[in-house]
C-alpha cells in the first residue's frame, strides 16, 4: 500500500502505533509494518514528517537516547494525542459506516 493511498489516515495510524507505548522511528515503522501483514511498508520519508506533525500539534512527544552508541529519537503518546485518537476512531466507524452502505457484501447494486 502507497503513503498516498494513506491520504487522510497515516496520523490516525501512527497514534493508533503509540497507543501501546513509547518508540523509535524505526520502530514504529516496522509496527506498521507487522500490524499490517507488511502492507504498510511505509518509507522513513513519510513517517518521520509525519511524527514532525504531530509532535508540532501536541499529540506526540519526543525524547532524544543513545542506544547502543547511536542517537535515537523515541516518540510518545500525550493526552491530547489519545484523545485526537479518540476522535480519530470515531471519525472511521462513521465513515465504514457510511462508505459500507454502497460497498459492504449485504449492498448488492440497485437494478437501472
């Protein structure tokens, strides 16, 4: 799946990745990555403006570590984030909703 089939969700996916606690930049790309049968194969170009983003608006906060001899970036959750996640899922139950009324199984098409 392309960062651009994305357009709208990757915010949402990346707080949903924080929810379960504090990581790496890698790190939470290889979470995409697991979470998502390796579908979401996203390149460091899309995720790490992204954390930027959210860090900017509140939701995420970062720390700098040094692992293993090397410098890295560990993004975490805040309040505001959880509760923009909050609001994220909701957004996407009315929107599976809405979006399933056409093309769900159980939506079959409307005779002409």
């Amino acid at each position: 799946m392309k960062a651009q089939e994305l357009h709208g969700h990757l915010d949402a996916l990346l707080l949903a990745v924080l929810e379960q606690g504090a990581l790496h930049g890698y790190a939470i790309i290889e979470a995409l990555r697991a979470r998502s049968d390796g579908s979401l194969d996203l390149p460091t170009g899309t995720i790490y403006p992204a954390l930027r983003r959210l860090e900017r608006a509140g939701h995420v906060a970062s720390t700098w570590s040094t692992v293993s001899g090397r410098e890295r970036r560990t993004y975490e959750l805040t309040d505001p984030g959880r509760q923009a996640l909050a609001g994220e899922r909701a957004g996407w139950r009315e929107f599976q909703l809405t979006v399933g009324r056409f093309l769900g199984p159980d939506n079959p098409p409307t005779p002409a």
